[in-house]
C-alpha cells in the first residue's frame, strides 16, 4: 500500500489492525469474509451500496444509491470538501428516513467520515483542492483508479491528511453525535 498508493504506514497499520480484530483467526491474519461483516466496515448510508436491511447486496455497487450521491454534488463536475460533506451526510438522513433498522452510532459514524476523506485525497488535485466527478464515478462504479483517464498519485494519504479532511467534514457537516440502533 504504502508504493502503490503513497498510504502511510500509520494509516496501513490502523487499517489492518481494524481487519485483525474482525477476524476469528487469532494467528494475525484476516481475508475479505472477515471484513464482510455488517456494522464492522461495512455500514448503512453507504455511498454506492444499498444498505444492508433494505434487501440489498450491501457488498455490491448499487447505481441507484450511487446516483442519489452523485446528487448531492449539484450538477458539478469538480468537487471539494463541501460537495463531499453534503454527499455523506445527504447519504445519511436518506438512509435514516428509509431504513427502519437503521444503525448509526459512532463504530459506523467514523468509517462514513474516514472514507469520505480517504476518496476525496487520492483524486483531487493538489492545487485545485477539488476532485474530477468522472473520476470518482469511475473509482465507485467500476472499482478501480481512473488511471487511463489521467489520474496520477499525487496526494499522500497519511494520517495528518485523513484527519484534516475528516475534521473539515465534521464542520462542513451539521450533524451532531447520533446513535441510532435499528431494532
């Protein structure tokens, strides 16, 4: 991670240590089904998954649930800071009000944060501040980085930056401490 994608190794060690504690194997390894548990990484208001009590592949891109994100982004085709915090928390109230099971207490309120942060720093741009909306498409809907499109690795993603975009969420957000359990 740390070559391929410029991720620091306090940021590569948090990541895996939050995969190690998800695994039933205690020999320090963890695979994909550890991490395919709900409520662990996996959460409600997803960007581009169908949240898991709705009937939903929780694993599989949902382009409905993409395209309500993409809405939030207001017909831009470059986004900052702003556009990402009313994605994720527009995300959020939509999941709130259609699930009736709906979780969302601080052990899945952080990932919403964390990750949000993370996809903004790997695509925008260092001087612009802002991120190409095709790119992000195409890093939510087809899984991968839009490196033919000519997306190069230019921000690193260590701690410091995670959590000063994640802080910049938090005020660019007016949600105040949720803990929401479904029944």
């Amino acid at each position: 991670m740390g070559e391929g994608l410029d991720v620091s190794s306090e940021v590569a060690t948090a990541l895996a240590t939050a995969g190690l504690k998800l695994s039933p194997n205690h020999t320090g390894a963890f695979d994909l089904d550890d991490l395919n548990k709900h409520n662990a990484i996996e959460h409600d208001a997803s960007l581009s998954r169908m949240d898991y009590d709705l009937g939903g592949e929780d694993q599989k891109f949902c382009p409905d649930t993409f395209n309500e994100t993409l809405s939030y982004y207001n017909g831009a085709t470059e986004i900052g800071l702003e556009e990402v915090a009313a994605a994720r928390w527009g995300r959020v109230q939509s999941s709130m009000r259609h699930n009736p099971k709906f979780t969302y207490g601080a052990a899945q309120q952080f990932p919403t944060y964390f990750e949000s942060a993370a996809y903004y720093q790997l695509l925008k741009n260092p001087t612009t501040r802002k991120a190409s909306v095709d790119w992000i498409k195409i890093f939510f809907s087809e899984e991968r980085l839009p490196y033919k499109e000519g997306w190069r690795l230019l921000n690193r993603i260590d701690g410091f930056s995670v959590a000063q975009n994640v802080l910049q969420l938090g005020l660019l957000t007016p949600e105040r401490a949720l803990d929401v359990a479904g029944d």
